[in-house]
C-alpha cells in the first residue's frame, strides 16, 4: 500500500523550522570572533549558534519526512486561537522592551505569569503554580545565565537608579 502525501501542520512547521535554521546559519557567519587576536580564532562565537541551527535544521527534515498523518483539529481554533497567539506576540514585544527598564528578574517573573494565563485555555491553574512555576524558572535560567554561562542579565535602568 502507497502512503499518500499529506500537508499538515507539522510538516508546515518544519518548513518554517527549516528556513529559520538556515538563516541563523546565514546570520552565523557574520558574526566577529570576539577573542580572535588572544588565540589566533575563536570557534566559540561562531560555532554553538551554527551547531545548533544545523541540529535544528536536521530535526525539522526529520520531522517532516516523519509525520505523514493528517491534522485531526484545525491549527487554529477561530478567533480565541488567534486572540491568543496575538496576545503571546504583543507580551513578547512588551518583555523584550521593558527588560531595558526593569530587568529580567521582575520581567521574567511576570512574563512567564501572564504566559501561564494566556496559554492555559480553558484549564485551571491553582494559583500557586502561576507563583511557584515563574519563580523557579526566572531562577533557574538567572543562576544558569549569569553564574554558569557568564551573561550580564539586564538588571533595568529604574533599579539602577534607585540603587
């Protein structure tokens, strides 16, 4: 028996997952190594960033060429599926702009608060999981950022002041 071609959203996906990782791919090559005159190159810039774009790359043809089923539910479920995904764009925008002014912890926090919200649909969260779930995860990735991987986190320029 001969499998029938399917266009479904997983294979949409992967498309997109596939163009995405070839421009960070093409972006990554622009990069300036940063430590270049210490030991005559540095891999370091360069090299996670394209790595990662290439496992990307590799897993969404895998994806692709893997799902074959067809959608059983729209991608979309009308217009609160559309409200929602709007919402998630315009928190992104808002987090990124305030973290100038606030910092990640306080953005994180309740960024990752209002997400919960959106993103749940019509489950119900107990409230402390939209305090215990921000709390850790803004940790985490604070402690895994600024401590292990050495990046300055933004702090915000209204705690700069007051401090």
């Amino acid at each position: 028996m001969e499998k029938k071609f399917v266009m479904n959203r997983d294979r949409i996906f992967s498309i997109g997952m596939a163009i995405v990782s070839i421009g960070v791919m093409i972006l990554t090559t622009q990069i300036k190594p940063t430590f270049s005159g210490i030991s005559g190159s540095d891999p370091g810039s360069k090299a996670f960033p394209f790595a990662v774009a290439i496992l990307l790359l590799l897993s969404s043809i895998g994806k692709f060429i893997t799902c074959n089923k067809p959608d059983e539910t729209s991608f979309v479920a009308g217009k609160a599926g559309w409200f929602r995904i709007g919402s998630v764009i315009v928190l992104l925008l808002v987090y990124t702009i305030l973290m100038k002014y606030i910092g990640f912890l306080i953005c994180s926090f309740f960024g990752t608060m209002i997400l919960l919200r959106i993103m749940r649909g019509e489950r119900r969260i107990k409230l402390v999981t939209y305090l215990l779930y921000p709390a850790i995860l803004t940790a985490v990735l604070y402690v895994l950022f600024n401590n292990i991987l050495q990046v300055i986190m933004p702090v915000g320029e209204l705690w700069k002041a007051i401090l």
